[in-house]
C-alpha cells in the first residue's frame, strides 16, 4: 500500500501517519523530519535550509524529490510507505508519478485530511514532541496520561519546532493554498482520493482512513 496524507499544515497528517505505521507495518516518510534531521546533523545546506523552513517557506522542489526519490529505495519501503508532507507541489506529484512508473507501480491511495482554518493554527501553536521518541502531543487536544512523561518511551524532554508559531503560521498556510492545494484537483482527476473529516478526535480520523485502506485493497 502506498498512501499518500494530504492536507495543511497541523491537519493531522504525522499523527495518522505514526498511527497507520504502528497498526499496518508500512512506513512513514515526512520530509519535514527529514529536512529537521538534515539541519540538526549539520549538513552543508542546513543553515540554508534552516532559514527556508524557519519562514515558513517550502524548500525547493530539486532537494525535496531528490530526497524522496533515494528514500522509497531502501528496502524498508518496499512492503508500501506513507507519504506524510510530501509532494507539496504539482512539479514534485509529477516527480512522484514518474518515479513510481518507472518501477511500474503507482500510488494506491491519496487521504485528504480537511480541516478548518482556524483549528489548523489552533494545533500548530498548541504542538509539541517527546524529544526522545518523536511522539506527538498537544497543549490540549492530546496530553501525556501523567503530565510530563511521554505515554511511549517515558521520558521527561519536550521540543516545540521553530517554526510552530503564530507568525509563520500565516505563511506556511499560504504555501499550502498556493502551491500544494491544487493537487486535490491532481489526484481527483487521477481517480485516487478520499477525504475525511480532519475535524474529528484522531480515533475517529484513524477509523476513517482505515476503512479508506482497505477499500482499497
Ligand atoms: P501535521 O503533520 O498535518 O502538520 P500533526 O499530526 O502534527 O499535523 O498534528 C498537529 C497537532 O494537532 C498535534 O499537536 C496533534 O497532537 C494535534 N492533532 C492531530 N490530529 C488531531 C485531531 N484529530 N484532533 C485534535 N488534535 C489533533
Ligand atoms: P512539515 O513538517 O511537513 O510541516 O514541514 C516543515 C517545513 O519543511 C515546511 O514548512 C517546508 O519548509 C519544509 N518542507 C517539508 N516538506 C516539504 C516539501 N515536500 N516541499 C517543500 N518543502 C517542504
């Protein structure tokens, strides 16, 4: 199964895609971890990198597909993979398609989480991970079940990202609407997508797109 979680930033998109992983096996591919891991391990574009992500600008299409293309390689990707962030242009979806038919094999399904506007800003102010494990929570739609100690791994560190304010909200969301929006018409024509309501508790998400998955197959 290769899926891909469409949406804005804060829909939802990373939470189902931990949530999928763990129940089904297949694994997540976000490129805005990737793109933080680049940063964090000081590699030679980070900074630059850094800055783009930082004003919430998306980085460009050459970098990002050139990541993907190298990640859906290795073998862990070969049972399926959830695409989480990624494409995020109609250049980087045609990237995508040509990639996969070049293996001869296509994307199976594409999830559309909708989600209000002003629910959206609500999450992203609100987000913060486990600086262990990853594991994401927020100030108050998903709180650890003893304040402090992350439900997976136990431990006491939290991290909120740099670019999870009210600020850079605004332009993340713009990019979202310019330039990623269009590709619900893309896969819509393409006869692949499903959307959900984002709006619901993630459970109820959760139960959504499964039953999505195994509509098809
Ligand atoms: P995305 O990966 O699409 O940017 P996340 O999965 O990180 O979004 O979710 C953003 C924030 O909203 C997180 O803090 C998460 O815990 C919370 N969240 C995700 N889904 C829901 C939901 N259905 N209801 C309430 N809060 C949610
Ligand atoms: P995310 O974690 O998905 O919210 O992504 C964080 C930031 O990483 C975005 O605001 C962009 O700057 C960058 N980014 C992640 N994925 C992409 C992508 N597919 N194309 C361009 N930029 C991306």
């Amino acid at each position: 199964m290769k899926l891909i979680l469409l949406g804005p930033p804060g829909a939802g998109k990373g939470t189902q895609a931990k949530e999928i992983e763990s129940k089904r096996g297949l694994v997540q591919l976000s490129t805005g971890d990737m793109l933080r891991a680049a940063v964090k391990s000081g590699s030679p574009i980070g900074s630059e990198l850094k800055a783009v992500m930082d004003r919430g600008e998306l980085v460009s299409d050459e970098i990002v597909i050139k990541i993907i293309a190298n990640r859906i390689e290795q073998p862990d990707c070969a049972k399926g993979f959830i695409l989480d962030g990624f494409p995020r242009s109609l250049a980087q979806a045609s990237a995508l398609d040509k990639m996969l038919a070049d293996k001869g094999t296509k994307m199976d399904l594409v999830v559309e989480l909708k989600v209000d506007y002003n629910r959206l800003v609500e999450r992203i102010v609100g987000r913060y991970t486990c600086a262990n494990c990853g594991e994401g929570y927020h100030d108050r739609f998903k709180r650890p079940s003893v304040r402090g100690v992350c439900d997976v791994c136990g431990n006491q560190e939290f991290t909120r990202r740099a670019d999870d304010n009210a600020e850079t909200v605004t332009t993340r969301m713009m990019a979202y609407y310019r330039d990623t929006a269009p590709l619900v018409g893309y896969y819509y024509c393409k006869g692949n997508l499903r959307a959900v309501d984002g709006m619901a508790p993630i459970a109820d998400v959760a139960k959504a797109i499964d039953a999505l998955i195994e509509a098809a197959g």
